[in-house]
C-alpha cells in the first residue's frame, strides 16, 4: 500500500535512531531505559516541565520557519544566529522606551515591528551581496553573525548596561508579554508566555504567504531557477533581497519571545544556538507548518530532557542523540525531495 511504503522509511529512521542513542548512552555508563525515563519526566512528566518545552520550541519554530522561507527560493540562510541577534538587540533598545500605561499588546506589537525589521535588515544586506555580487549567501550571513555577535557584546558590556547589572534596561510594563502562570499558577517559574502563539501563527503565515500571494510566487519562481523570475517579468535582485529580508524578520521575532515575554531584558549570550538549531528543525519540518511546529516542540523536548539527566549522562551524549535524530530524519526527508525530483522530471 501506498502510504505503508511512505510510513516504512520513517518507522526504520525512528528504530534506528533510538538503537544508536541506546548504545551510546549504554557506552556512557548508564541505563537506557533509566535515562529515557527521566528524560521523558523531564520533558513531559508535569505541567512545568511541559511548559518549558514549549518556551524552548518557541524560538526554534520561528528560526525553522525562517531558514525554511527563504529555502522555498533556493537560498541557504544560515544567518538566523544573527539575525535573532539583531532582533533581541532591538527588542532591547525599543521595549524600554514604550510608555508604561501602553496596552501591552499594542506596545508588544511596536516593539515586534522593530524586532523584525532589524533581523529584516541583517538579512536584506544578506541578499544584496548575494544577487548584486555573486557573494554566496553562507557565508556571507555566517560573517554577519560573528560580527553581529561581537557587536552585540560590546553593546552590553558597555553602552547599554544597566548601572551595575550585567543586562540592558528592563523593559517597561506596557510592552511585556504576559506569563502563562498569571493563568496557570503551577507553572509559576517557567519560561512560558503567550510569545508562544507566535510558534503556531508564524510557520502557518509564512506558508499561506508563499503558496497565495504573488510575493510567494517571485520566491517559488526563483526557487525553481532566476530564469523562471526573469520569465514572470520580475527582478531577480529585489526578489532575492525580499526573501533574505522576510526570512530575517521572522528570526528577529525571536527578540519579542526572549526579552519581552522571558527576561525582560537582554544580556550577552541570550538567544546564542537557536538560530543553527533553526536549521535542524527546518530540515525536518521540510517547509510543513506543522511538521515544523512538531520538529521545534522535539528539540525543545530534547533539551528541557536533557536538564532532568545531567547528573546520569554527559552533556556530549545529549548532543549526540541530537544529531543521530537529525541525521536519521533528514536522509527521510532527502529521500522524500529526490522522489520528487525523479517525480517532476517525469
């Protein structure tokens, strides 16, 4: 049956991945099973730890909706490390200045506007090289993020620190996002704010734009080749430049999670890794809404898991879990795209 053989190649990627966790875990001394365990109590055994897997899946389905965008054009954006950067900067300078009697959903929406716009610019810059020099655009963005870290961190070691403290200003109550634990009291402590609705609404958003709007249309025309954008009639310098941009503005909504809806501020380091993580999850999620959605809420899981087994396992083996899972889906997913292909060309 049809979609027997569609489910097979998943089903031996699942027994394979959990085989190879098992031996290294085994070979780091302890008990797969104990392990798996307290992994799963860790992530999903109570309401906190639910709750802080979906405060981690959060900016994971945003950088894997935003690397995923900009591969519908056939462009490799591994800048989402700076551009949420860029975005949780922003997010900083911004939700400081919004007047304390806002309505904190319109401040939060002002100071989002400026999140994205700032990741919007990194990548935009990003695009530019890329079509008007012929600079590839991994390296380019891999550039942006090692200078947009350094800035980052002379920024809050010095103009933007807080008197004595080792973060920027804290952001003014008009432009906070809620706790989830004003609602629910026993998550009190965790991570979770109503930043969350961001990681359903973004991933549906960004496909809806792609598959219905003429916008979409540029970037899947030159997703398929820059002869297929000149055909249509379009600019293949303003649509790579729209796609690097639109891509940025959704890792720079990171921002509005981390320092308006967790901190409340923003310090060195904040954010560092979700962006390459994006990258993770963008392959498994294969451009889907709601397999990117699934993809950040299993990393997110990975990492709250690996929290509760520390003190059983090193933290290199959580890793390693971590890639084998990659790797194992991502040839699914490589196997799914090059049927496809043989598909089309047929």
């Amino acid at each position: 049956m049809k979609w027997l053989d569609r489910l097979a190649p998943w089903l031996l990627a699942a027994s394979l991945s959990l085989a190879a966790v098992d031996v290294a875990i085994w070979l780091a001394g302890a008990s797969p099973w104990h392990v798996a365990k307290l992994a799963a109590a860790g992530a999903a055994g109570s309401a906190y730890g639910i709750a802080q897997t979906l405060a981690k899946a959060t900016p994971l389905a945003l950088t894997g909706a935003s690397v995923a965008f900009a591969l519908r054009a056939g462009l490799f954006n591994v800048g989402a490390e700076g551009q949420v950067a860029m975005g949780v900067l922003a997010a900083a300078l911004l939700g400081p200045k919004i007047p304390a009697g806002f309505p904190w959903p319109i401040g939060v929406l002002l100071v989002a506007c400026g999140s994205a716009a700032a990741g919007a610019l990194l990548g935009a810059f990003a695009g530019w090289l890329k079509a008007a020099r012929g600079a590839h655009e991994v390296l380019t963005t891999l550039m942006l993020n090692g200078l947009v870290a350094v800035l980052a961190t002379w920024l809050y070691g010095g103009p933007l620190r807080f008197g004595a403290q080792v973060h920027t200003a804290p952001v003014s109550r008009g432009a906070r996002i809620p706790s989830i634990e004003h609602v629910l009291p026993s998550l009190r402590g965790s991570a979770l704010s109503y930043a969350v609705v961001l990681a359903v609404v973004v991933p549906f958003a960004a496909r809806w734009y792609l598959d219905r709007t003429r916008g979409g249309l540029r970037i899947r025309a030159l997703g398929a080749s820059p002869q297929a954008t000149r055909a249509l009639g379009h600019s293949v310098l303003r649509t790579t430049v729209r796609t690097m941009a639109l891509s940025g503005a959704l890792s720079g909504l990171v921002g509005v999670h981390y320092v308006l809806g967790f901190k409340g501020y923003a310090e060195d380091g904040l954010g560092a890794g979700v962006g390459f993580a994006g990258i993770a999850v963008a392959m498994l999620g294969a451009g889907r809404p709601i397999a990117t959605i699934m993809a950040a809420v299993l990393f997110g899981a990975l990492a709250q898991g690996g929290l509760a087994v520390n003190a059983v396992v090193p933290s290199d083996t959580l890793l390693l879990a971590q890639s084998i899972v990659l790797v194992s889906v991502g040839a699914v997913v490589a196997r799914e795209l090059r049927a496809r292909s043989r598909e089309c060309a047929q």
